[in-house]
C-alpha cells in the first residue's frame, strides 16, 4: 500500500463521515420543525414550542428549530 492509496482512504473516511453527519443534522431539524405548533393571535401567525417537560417559547421557525436542537428536544 503507498501513500496515495492510503491517503485517498482517509478521504473517503473522511467523506463518509460527513455525510452521516449531514443525515443525522437533518433527520433531527425534520424532527424539530414537526413539533412547531401555529397559532393566530390578532390575525398574526404565531410560531411556538411546549415540548414535553420543557418550556414554551414562541418565535420564528428558525429560532424554534435551533432552540429544540440546542436543548435535544428533538
């Protein structure tokens, strides 16, 4: 085996491992964004999250889906 060989094996490692990484990122945010409730209040929709023994918050999508990542909610 030469260098080479043995370097292009790191890269495919490498590569592999970031595209697991990338499923397990994204299977958790589809997770998150279907625990974000809609709420109309004054004619405005209102975002929000009251995950089990967990607080509820409201806030934008993206704020919500950080929010439960950050704390494993989903």
């Amino acid at each position: 085996m030469n260098i080479e060989q043995q370097l292009n094996g790191i890269q495919n490692r490498r590569m592999a491992a970031q595209d697991r990484f990338l499923v397990r990122i994204e299977k958790r945010e589809d997770d998150a964004e279907q625990m974000i409730g809609e709420l109309c209040r004054n004619g405005q929709k209102v975002l929000y999250v009251f995950p089990i023994g967990g607080k509820y918050r409201e806030g934008t999508k993206l704020e919500l889906v950080s929010f439960l990542i950050r704390n494993n909610y989903a």
